[in-house]
C-alpha cells in the first residue's frame, strides 16, 4: 500500500533516466546477440559448403557470442551505488532507514555498525543476509534479528554483509540502488583498503556530518584519500541532528537567530571543503551539495505516513517541516546525481564495447563479401567462355533447325504437287 501511495512519484522519479537507459541498452545487447547468432549460423553454412570463410574468421565470430554474453551478465547486475560515511553516531544507519523508509538497519546504542553493510533489492519478497565468503542466505525477519546476526557474527571491519530486501517494499531498491553503510570513520579504518574494497564503483558519497559540532579531521581525511583514488566524486554533506538544536522552543527569536549563524557557519565550511580543499565542485555548485536534516524526524514522520497516520503527531519540534522538506529535496538531487553518473560510468562502457562488437563483425563480413564479389566475377569469367560457346551452339542449332525446316517445307510442297499432279491426271 505504500508503495500506492508513492506511486505518483515514481514515473517521474530521476532515477528512471538510469532505470531506462538500463532497459534500453539492455534490448540493445539482446538485438546484437541474435545479430552475432545469426553472423556465426550464416559463416559456418558458408565454411562447411565453399570454404569462402577461414577457421580462424568463423572462431573469431564465435568468440562473440561470450563477450556479448558476458556484457549482458554484467549488465544485469549493474546498479546504483551509493556509501555513506562519517563518524559512528552521526546517524547513517537512520539516514539510509530514512531514505528506505523503514526500520531496516539496526541504529542507536549497541548497534554500532561495526562493518560494510549493503542493502539491496530481492525478488520474490525474500529477505535475508550474506555475509562474505559465504554463499548461505540467512533469512531475515526483523531489524533486532538482524542486529543479532551481525553481533554474532565475528566480523571484521572492512567486510562487508548484504542485506537483501524485497524490492517491492521500497522505489529506491525497485530501481535498482544499492546502499552501503561503513563503520565509523573514527574506527581507526584501513582507509586505502576500504576505498579499494566498497567504494572504487560508488556513484555517490554520503558524509554524514554532525550539525551539532564541526566537521573533523577525520571524516575529512577519508574523502581527501577518495579524491585521490577517484577523479571527481559525487559527495553530498548531511549536517543531520539539524533537529537537535531545535530542543528549546522557550526563546524562539533567539534561536532561530542562533540557528541562522550556525547553519550559514557549517554551510561555509562544507562549500569551502568540496570546493577549495576537495576541488571537486565550484562554491556555487557546492552549495547545492548541502543540506541540514534530521534523519530520525523523516524516518518517524515515513513510517507514521505508512500506517496511514499523519506525518507527525501534533507534539511537533519546531521547524519539523522545513527539516523534512530539505531531506526531501537532498533525496531528490541526490536521484538525479546518482542516476546520471551511473549511466554514464556504467552504461558508457558497455556501449563502447558493442560499438566495437559491432564494427568488428561488419569488417569481418565486409571482408567476406568483398572474397565473394571477387570469386562471383572469376566465375563470372569463366562462365562468360561456356556462354560465348553456348551461344554458338545455340545459334548453329537455331540455323540447323531452319535449314530442316526450309527442307521439309520444301519437300512437303513437292509431295503435294506430285500428290496434286496424280490426281489430275
Ligand atoms: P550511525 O552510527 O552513524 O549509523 O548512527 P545511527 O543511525 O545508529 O544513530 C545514532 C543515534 O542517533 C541513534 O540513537 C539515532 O536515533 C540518533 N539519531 C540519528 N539521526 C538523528 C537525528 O537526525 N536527530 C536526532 N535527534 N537523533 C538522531
């Protein structure tokens, strides 16, 4: 019901740019696989009748059809990424549940998230978890199941479990994106392997900042060394707690006067880090990268929506809907940004490579019907000799069968004249 409720939404979703160009080059790959069959049917009944195709050309065809299928494998499995990083607390686990729109990762005291956790979609309704090294589905029923997994399990920090999710449940899942969540950057991390591990293929990084204090040298280093491994990120900063400066409601005027420095101080600092520390966008574009929100507001707002209830229940923090309007707008950028760069890194490749699938193959029957034309006019001279000869015979015979003609005419007439003369006389 839910996803009724949503569904206006999804048509108009930017994440469809991904979902379409995924459905579209995927009927691409489907027409050039039959295309490749059909290449390598057509050579092989040329090689076994009249060895116009070489072995090694008909091979060549051939490997095709793996490469083609391969593309497609991947294909299939090609997602939208997304990691979220930041110091433990901060509220990732409530960010990506917010976004989810369900209590899915366990947060909060004793569920500190102590290695890669990766939410994806399931068919079939099928919820459960993987963890690495391991093929076992372990079923999932609930978020304290789940933490209990993870508690039980010895886990290192940069390993990495997937939380599998039905896609009908949520849109973000349904079209393909996947979340991860990490251990707190103050976890003393390997950072070089985790970036080469979880975030080499992410489209978008989330920082989970804390608006209640300043961003720190650590969360800070973590995306110094993405910048180096990856040449322009897609990074989103989420001051989150935005709710929490909101707690004392008594000196209105004064708060929101307090919180206007706050807000345009973290501001401030997180343009100046994107732009002039990272330079991975310009101040004007970083400021479209930042936002002030609280995570646990939308979550409890979200699942009050969903069972029908309003979304908040009369006992409202101030500036509730401001907050949950600006996470909505985060979400929505963050759509567009994560579908575009995922088209592109991930669909620009595969088209590379059909593209030059497809070139290859015409070359290779180019060369063919190029063999066949020469053949057709060697033959086509060699026939034109048994045609010349032909052509005589047929007229020697043209002029035999007129010359009997005029014969038996002739002799005809004479055998009615003498026929005519007997009778006469
Ligand atoms: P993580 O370690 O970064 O994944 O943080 P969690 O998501 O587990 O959140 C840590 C604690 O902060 C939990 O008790 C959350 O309920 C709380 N929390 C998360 N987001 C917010 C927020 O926006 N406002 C407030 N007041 N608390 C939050």
């Amino acid at each position: 019901s839910h996803l009724r409720s949503t569904d206006i939404r999804t048509d108009n979703s930017p994440l469809q740019i991904f979902v379409k160009a995924k459905k579209k080059i995927n009927d691409i790959f489907v027409e050039i696989e039959d295309y490749v069959q059909d290449t390598v049917g057509f050579m092989k009944s040329l090689q076994a009748e009249r060895n116009i195709v070489t072995a090694e050309e008909g091979e060549r065809v051939e490997s095709y059809v793996d490469k083609v299928h391969a593309i497609r494998d991947v294909l299939k499995r090609d997602h939208m990424k997304v990691a979220f990083f930041g110091r433990t607390s901060n509220g990732k686990s409530t960010v990506i549940n917010a976004m989810l729109r369900d209590k899915i990762l366990p947060s909060g005291i004793g569920h500190t998230t102590n290695c890669f956790l990766q939410v994806e979609g399931s068919d079939n309704g099928e919820s459960y978890l993987i963890t690495e090294g391991s093929t076992e589905k372990q079923p999932v029923q609930s978020v304290g199941q789940l933490g209990h997994a993870l508690c039980k399990e010895k886990l290192c920090e940069s390993h990495l479990v997937r939380i599998f999710w039905p896609k009908e449940k949520c849109l973000l899942l349904r079209d393909d994106v996947v979340f991860v969540d990490s251990p707190g950057v103050d976890v003393t991390p390997n950072l070089d392997e985790w970036i080469d591990k979880h975030c080499l293929d992410a489209d978008v990084f989330v920082l989970v900042a804390n608006a209640e204090s300043t961003l720190m040298v650590t969360e800070k280093n973590f995306f110094h060394k993405v910048s180096t491994k990856l040449s322009k990120p897609n990074i989103f900063i989420l001051n989150n707690r935005w709710d929490a400066s909101a707690s004392e409601p008594e000196f209105f005027e004064q708060l929101v006067k307090e919180q206007k420095e706050v807000r345009a101080q973290h501001q401030e600092r997180a343009v100046d880090f994107l732009s002039r520390e990272l330079k991975v966008y310009t101040p004007k574009d970083a400021e479209e990268r930042v936002f002030f929100v609280s995570a646990k507001e939308t979550l409890q707002a979200r699942m009050q929506e969903q069972r029908g209830q309003p979304s908040h229940n009369g006992a409202l923090a101030e500036g509730f809907q401001t907050r949950y309007f600006e996470f909505q707008d985060f979400e929505r950028k963050f759509e567009e940004c994560i579908s575009k760069s995922a088209v592109k890194t991930k669909f620009e490749q595969h088209s590379q490579r059909g593209k030059h699938i497809a070139t290859e193959i015409r070359q290779t029957l180019d060369e063919i019907l190029d063999r066949t034309q020469k053949m057709k006019s060697e033959q086509l001279h060699v026939k034109k000799e048994v045609h010349d000869k032909l052509n005589y015979t047929e007229q020697q015979l043209m002029l035999l069968t007129q010359e009997m003609k005029d014969k038996i005419h002739h002799m005809v007439e004479d055998v009615e004249q003498r026929v005519s003369k007997a009778l006469s006389e």
